[in-house]
C-alpha cells in the first residue's frame, strides 16, 4: 500500500480542539518534532481569533521543547500525563493552567487501554523505515508507541525521521501484554531476552499520512560530575561491593538500573571504574552516554531500555555500530521496560534520586515544598517498589545549604519507607533495612544529614510524640515553614514547639 505524504502543517490541521493526541518517544528520544510545533502555530492562531483550542496529550515520558515546550507556550495543552521535564510546562502546571495527570510509567499505556483516560484520537509515531503492509520501525525509543498506534481512533500521523538510520533496524523488541484477565506471564528471563517483534505493525488503513523530516532528537545536556556527585557514586560503590562480599548480593552480580542525570553517571562511572565490581547488566527505562562508554569498555554486558537518552553524537555511533551493539542493546515499550514483574523476577539493583527524605525513610520525588511540580514520579516507583535493592539518592543540601534534603516528613511522600532499603547522600550512607522507625531516624540523621542539620533534627526527634512513628505533628514541618517564611532552614527553631 503506497502511504500519502504530507506536510507537518497539513497533519496538524488534522487535529481538532479537544482531540487527544497521543505520542511515541520516551524523553526527547524517538519523540515526534515535525507536527506538534505546527499543532502549536494552529492554537496560537485560534486563540487569537477568539476561538478554543486545546487538546489532551498522552506521551511515554517526557518529550522536549518540540512538543512539551511550543504546546505550552501557546496554551494548547487542556490535559497531558504523564512525566515531563520541561520548563515551561512545569511553570503553567504550578500556575493551575493544565490538567497534568502524574502516572507511574509503567501503568501508562495499560491506563490507556483500560480506558482510564478517555478516548484516543490520534497517533504520531516517529519512525526510520516503513513498509507497504503498515510495518514501521521505531526509532530511538519504545513508550506507549504500540498501544498509542492501536487506539488511535481517528488515524496514525507517520513521522520518517531521516536523522534516525535504519541500520538500527531490529534494535527494538516491540511486545504489548494482554489485558486481564487474559495477560499472560512476560517471558524475559534474562535482561536482554527478546520476546517480541523488531517492528510495529499498524494497521495500513489507519495510517492516515507521512510526514517527511530530518530533526535531530533534542537531547538533553547534564550537568557534568562534581565533588558532591562523585563523592555520592563512590558511597553506592563501596556499599554494594560489601554487601556482596557478605553474601547478600551475589558473587555474579545483579541487574542494575538508575535514574537520569549527574549523580546516576557518577553511580555508574564508580561501578564501572572498580576492578571489584563484576561486569554487569543493565535494565532501566533510559540509556544514557556513561553506559554505551561502559558497553564498549565491557564492563556492561547488556543493557535493556526503553530509551537511547543520549547526546545524538553517541546515537549516531551506535547507528554506525550495529555489528556491536545490534546484540547488547534492547529498547521496549516502558510497560515492559519498567514492568513490575519483570523487575521482580530479574532481582535489580534500582538506584534514583529524591527531592528530599525524611527520617523514617519516605522519600518526594515530586514536589518542592508539597506543592510545586518538579517533574513527576517518572518511573522511580515502578523501580523502587519491586527491587531487590531499593537505593535512593540526594544531595545532604540544595540551595547553597538554605534547604536540608533530610527533614523530618516529606512535605510529599511518593515512596512510603516500606519501600526504601538504603539512602545515600554525599555524608554516608544509611541502611534502613531490618530497622524500626526510631532506629532508621537515628541512621539517617547519623549517617545522611548535613552537619549543619544534624542537631535541628535530633531536636526534633526530642520533641516528637512518642508513638511507632515518633512525630509532633505541629513542628514536623518546621524547616518546610520557616524556608517558605525567612528562605533559609537553618532558622528552624524547635523550641517553640516545646510545652
């Protein structure tokens, strides 16, 4: 079947106000960049003539600029779900503008199907290779693509991104579970175990229009390691290499997964750099540059993902590379990617960073100060909950030392302390397995606290009601209170709470 091909403009005249549009990618990889900025231009011009428009948008992850960012920008997002990263999205979701749906990612594409989120309109998918039977092959990521295709109800907008080469063909393992109550066990046994098929298969008659383009993936720049990181990557290091040396974690090692940023590349570059440390698997929803350097060293055997989130000059080395890597890298679809049984079965290793944690050991992924959206939970919790090793880290301070990380209850709780085994911050490292309330508070405090904290939070513990949690409900958020009032924490006096 030959597919007609068509402008960005003309596929975004296609969506009308109130249609939900849903996207492949997960983070700027594999996003769509042709369509939605001209989706954006048809709102701007909407508006301005007085008319509504606004659409609900449905993503694997983040997306970038391209699509987060423009649609933003020009008021045309109603509703969107679930994580996102971008700035301008963040600060329109904080002033009450969109309706923004925080999911864990691996529920995403289920939620979808399950028709928790209403009716999808539209798919734009980006692809490398289509073939006439409604083959596509994906390009740097896997998300919601196959369900997102599926319950397009309208149609498939096909973006063949030319920045994207189809030597990468076969790359992905493209696999959608059955819906209870027919879902059936998910055969991965072994992190790079591949159960799927290497394309996408669309349904020709849904696919509604082609839209050429060559727009590199907007990848994301981190920060690059600093003493607070390095000293953070080290601390996960040694603790792991001793509690494989008493048995707890086994001689060959355990599959591994880690969030994004500075302090999971410094994790990763100390685990790598250590002759003690066996090499590993990898399996995680994104792939950053610090594990293909690891790959191609071989001290990573195999990495399984939902995402190539790397700078696009490390992309186009593994295009150019497939003989290498076409057997060592796996992308899927984030409901397998950060499937809980999978992770359960492959006994990982999951490592991500909090905004802050408290004494008990809950950890906010989310929210500053319990009400302003940073980015959402992403998949922490899909990770975190059914580890092996559950390892959450932070910096002991933010703000140049106006914020402890370490308080006495998160101002927003996304992982309960039944599901946090370790903290880790650039003082220490606190095990929280095995231990009471009052005995992980004194771990945490001892261990993780900056030392400017350590004595504000041992007041408060003093003053705390005595009970299994030990609080004082009118001071546990003091250093909240007083960082809003006076923008320091160190102000914190407890000893008003005192009767």
């Amino acid at each position: 079947m030959a597919f007609t091909r068509i402008t960005a403009a003309e596929a975004a005249a296609l969506i009308k106000d109130g249609d939900t549009l849903a996207l492949s990618g997960f983070t700027p990889a594999g996003t769509p960049k042709a369509t939605t900025p001209e989706i954006a231009k048809i709102a701007e011009a909407e508006h301005a003539a007085g008319r509504p428009f606004q659409i609900g948008l449905l993503t694997g992850a983040s997306t970038g600029q391209s699509a987060d960012g423009v649609l933003a920008d020009a008021h045309a997002l109603r509703y969107r779900a679930p994580y996102t990263t971008n700035s301008a999205f963040r600060k329109r979701v904080n002033a009450g503008e969109i309706a923004y749906n925080d999911i864990h990612l691996s529920m995403m594409a289920q939620e979808m199907r399950y028709g928790f989120l209403g009716p999808v309109d539209w798919a734009i998918i980006e692809v490398c290779a289509v073939e006439p039977d409604g083959k596509v092959y994906l390009t740097a990521a896997g998300g919601i693509a196959p369900t997102a295709a599926r319950l397009a109800r309208k149609g498939v907008i096909l973006e063949l991104n030319a920045f994207h080469s189809p030597k990468s063909i076969g790359i992905h393992d493209v696999y959608e579970p059955l819906d209870p109550p027919l879902r059936q066990p998910i055969p991965i046994i072994r992190p790079n175990d591949r159960i799927g098929t290497p394309y996408l298969q669309i349904d020709p008659a849904k696919i509604v229009g082609i839209v050429e383009c060559n727009l590199p993936d907007e990848a994301r720049a981190f920060k690059d390691n600093d003493p607070v990181t390095d000293q953070i990557g080290q601390k996960v290091a040694e603790f792991l290499l001793a509690d494989m040396r008493r048995g707890i974690i086994p001689p060959s090692f355990l599959p591994f997964q880690s969030g994004v940023g500075s302090t999971a590349n410094a994790i990763l570059g100390a685990l790598g750099s250590n002759p003690d440390v066996p090499a590993f698997d990898v399996y995680t929803e994104v792939l950053q540059d610090a594990v293909v350097d690891l790959m191609r060293n071989g001290r990573v055997k195999s990495a399984s993902t939902c995402s190539l989130s790397v700078t696009n000059e490390v992309l186009q080395s593994i295009y150019e590379d497939m003989d290498f890597f076409g057997d060592k890298i796996v992308i899927r679809p984030s409901e397998i990617s950060n499937n809980p049984e999978v992770i359960r079965r492959l006994g990982l290793i999951a490592i991500n960073t909090a905004i802050e944690v408290d004494l008990y050991g809950h950890a906010n992924s989310t929210q500053v100060c319990g009400t302003k959206m940073m980015n959402g939970i992403g998949g922490s919790g899909d990770f975190e909950r059914n580890a092996f090793l559950s390892i959450f880290t932070c910096p002991s301070v933010a703000k140049n030392g106006a914020i402890s990380s370490i308080v006495p209850f998160c101002s927003h709780i996304d992982h309960t302390e039944h599901d946090v085994n370790v903290i880790v911050t650039e003082q220490g490292v606190a095990d929280l397995r095995g231990k009471s309330p009052r005995e992980r508070a004194q771990a945490i405090i001892e261990n993780c606290a900056h030392p400017d904290y350590k004595q504000l939070l041992w007041d408060y513990l003093k003053i705390a009601d005595k009970g299994q949690t030990c609080h004082k409900l009118s001071a546990a958020f003091a250093l909240h209170d007083t960082f809003l009032s006076t923008g320091d924490m160190h102000q914190t006096d407890f000893s008003r709470y005192v009767k």
